[in-house]
C-alpha cells in the first residue's frame, strides 16, 4: 500500500523523535517550505545535498494537441519546477 508523506506527518516526527510542541513542529515545517520557495520566487535553485537539487525552468510557448477531440491548442510559455535526485536517492529507490 502506498501512502503520501504530508507536512502534517513530518511535523509528526519532529514532534516525536526531537520533542518539539505540536505548534512548534508545524512552525519548523512551514518555514522550511516558505523559505524554499522564496527561493523559487528569486529564480534560485534550492539544493538539499544527498537528496536532490530543484531548478525553475522555463517553458517556451508551443502548440498542443486535446487528446480527446485532437483539437490544437496554443500552450503558453511558464516557469516550472523540475526535480533532479542525488546519487544517494538513486541508489535507495533502486534497491
């Protein structure tokens, strides 16, 4: 069975295993995320070492296609966040 690792489980373990109050563990959890994305407001990559390295990328505006009704549509151009695993992820994933 899989499962989706939250913001309310990670809080969870931080509560758990450091001993943080339940608000304070929220409060480390969030600031952790904002801080990340002001990172990617600021066009800046956020590399968490032996875990991975996430890069904004933009996309140029192209021409796609329904794949329903195969009706072409203008796709516009936009900034995405793409995820490149360490080594170390790698290795875990593939064993």
């Amino acid at each position: 069975m899989t499962s989706t690792l939250t913001r309310a489980n990670i809080a969870e373990e931080l509560y758990k295993v450091i001993g943080l109050s339940h608000n304070e563990s929220a409060e480390l959890v969030e600031m952790f995320f904002e801080e990340i994305l002001l990172c990617f407001e600021k066009g800046e990559e956020v590399k968490l070492t032996s875990f991975g390295t996430f890069k904004i990328r933009n996309k140029k505006e192209r021409v796609g296609r329904n794949p329903k009704t195969g009706v072409e549509a203008k796709i516009s151009s936009r900034k995405v966040v793409t995820f490149k695993p360490s080594r170390h992820v790698k290795e875990k994933i593939n064993n």
